[in-house]
C-alpha cells in the first residue's frame, strides 16, 4: 500500500514538473502567435527586443513585419488573420488620423485603447566628411546652401572637384515613408508649396520606399549613392559603426535647426489580426518597461520621455510633425510635381 502511495506521489511530482517546464518553455507548436508592424527604423531594434520578450513570455510567439508608415495605417484598415495586431509607425499622428477618419464613416475606434508614445527621434541629416565641408564649412547645416548646392547640380559649378559628378541629395519617399515626409515639410518651410515640392523632387536622387533601406544604400554605395541623406537620429545613430567599417572615417551626423521631432507610438487594434489583445497589450507594456527603454536608447532612440539621443543636437528646436492636413497638401503637391 505504501509502496503504491509513493509511486502516487512521484507520478503527480513528474507530472507537476512536466507542466512547470512546458509553461517556461512551451512547445512551438503551442505556443501563442503575436505579429507587430515596425517601420524600418524599428527593424534593428526589433531584433533584440524579440528574444527578449520572448523569454519574459515564453508563451508568445513574436513575429514582426517592417513597414512604412503611410503603408503600414493604410493596409491596417484591412481587416483579416494576417494583420499584425500591434502597430507602431515612426509617426504616431498617423494613428490618431486613421482613428479619427474611421470614427467620422461611423465605424468603432480601430483600437483597444488611445495609441502610447513608446520612443522618440529627430530628423537629422548624414553626409560623407569631404562633401559636408563643402556644404556646410562652419559645421552648421543649413537649408538654403543645400537648396543652392542641388540647384547647381554638380560639384564642379561650386568649386568642388569635377569629379565628384552630380550633387546627389538622398530621402525617403514622401509617399510611403514618415522620414520622407519631414524632409518635405522642413524643405518647403517658409517656400512655395509647389515649387519647392518640385526643387525637391529634381534634386532626390532615387527616394527609397523606407529609411533603413535607404541609410543601407548610402553607407554601401559611398558617395557614388548619395552626397547627404536624409534620415532618423535613431537610424544614423545605430549604423554609425557599420558606417565606419565600410567607409574610413565614416559619415558626418549634422541636424538642421529647427529640425522635426517624432514620436513612435504603439497601437493595439480591435478586430481579427494575428494575435490575441492581452499579447499585444503585454508587448508595448514591455516596450514602456525599464528594460525595453534600455534597449531603444542604446539603439539610439530617445526614450518615451525624450531623455537619449545625440550631443550633436543638444539646443536645436524641435518642431512638431505637420498636421494631417498639412501633410497631405504637401503629399498633393509632391505628386503633382512628378
């Protein structure tokens, strides 16, 4: 009788065990799929967030998928099983727009609760050392001498070695990427809309459809890719090593004064998307945690409350993103100047 108790015992102990282990480490095939749309900005972040959390939440299977901002709100109104179930664009305005345009059709707010700041970033500009010396020789950039310097169009006409070829300025895509979008509103600030949309327009050279593609064509290419981008702090931060080891000396960080400042906020959406609403809440609480805020601002983002970023842009005002309506007037106008 004892010795039946006792093997009693020891199979509930094993039994007990077996569960304990199964929940620190459940099986993949049980455990819970999360999907997050990230801009590009996000990307290399994302990728040591994941484990991360994943090891705080063994039971979540985390999957994330980069897009652009104007893309990523755009395809969220798309209901269905491959939608991600968090977002967070580079541009957290964007979500609030997408709330407020679905409201006025009469629809129910498209998320769970009001989207939350989770990391900040400034606009800010990269520039091989040689070609931002000719640029900007007292190290401040300035907006009317890059206007000058894409309208003379080669370095030759400005005093610079013929062969550098053309002045090559490089951006985002206005119409797909957040960071496109800054860069047109800080270029036309105080210009005629539709003429200042076109100067830009000529003076781009190949837009990228995201910032982190573009950031890894210019530091590939070398100047034969671009003279100046423009692109994230947070970006231009991270890729400041990578940058260093392919090209000597690396690029040059210049931030425009005013620049514009940018909140990334993180938004879980009602309705059928991959991945259950208490996940999706448990993973931008995990962002807004000391470790996830550890991890963005060694990746070069400001934090929620703004603290990080570079000393080069200590004393530069910040300016908000334009509105809704500005942006889509200067999206307008960037369309009819191609």
């Amino acid at each position: 009788m004892e010795a039946t108790l006792g093997r009693r015992r020891l199979l509930s102990l094993l039994i007990a065990a077996a569960s304990v282990a199964l929940a620190a480490a459940p099986l993949p095939g049980l455990r819970r799929p999360l999907l997050v749309a990230v801009g590009s900005e996000l990307a290399t972040a994302m990728g040591d967030l994941e484990p991360l959390f994943e090891r705080r939440h063994g039971g979540i299977d985390l999957a994330w998928r980069v897009q652009g901002a104007q893309d990523m709100v755009n395809r969220a109104r798309e209901e269905g099983p491959e939608r991600p179930r968090v977002l967070i664009p580079a541009n957290g305005d964007l979500l609030n727009q997408l709330a407020g345009e679905l409201q006025a059709q009469g629809g129910p707010g498209p998320f769970h609760q009001a989207p939350v700041p989770v990391a900040r970033t400034l606009l800010v500009a990269v520039a091989w050392p040689e070609r931002a010396k000719w640029l900007f020789p007292d190290g401040r950039f300035s907006w009317p001498q890059l206007r000058r310097a894409t309208a003379a169009g080669q370095w030759g006409a400005l005093g610079a070695p013929a062969s550098w070829g053309s002045v090559d300025l490089r951006s985002a895509d206005p119409m797909r990427s957040n960071s496109g979008q800054l860069t047109l509103a800080l270029w036309c600030r105080g210009q005629q809309g539709r003429d200042c949309a076109a100067a830009l327009r000529r003076a781009v050279y190949r837009p990228a459809r995201s910032t982190d593609i573009l950031l890894q064509e210019f530091i590939s290419g070398g100047p034969n890719e671009g003279d100046l981008a423009l692109v994230y702090e947070a970006s231009a931060l991270a890729r400041q090593e990578e940058a260093a080891r392919q090209r000597p000396g690396g690029y040059l960080l210049v931030v425009p004064n005013p620049t514009i400042e940018t909140v990334l906020a993180a938004a879980v959406l009602r309705g059928e998307a991959a991945g259950g609403k208490a996940d999706g809440e448990r993973f931008v609480a995990f962002l807004l945690s000391q470790e996830g805020q550890g991890v963005l601002r060694r990746l070069g983002f400001r934090g929620a409350d703004g603290a990080g970023g570079s000393p080069a842009a200590g004393g530069v005002k910040r300016l908000p993103p334009p509105s809704p309506e500005e942006r889509e007037e200067l999206l307008r106008l960037w369309q009819q100047a191609g």
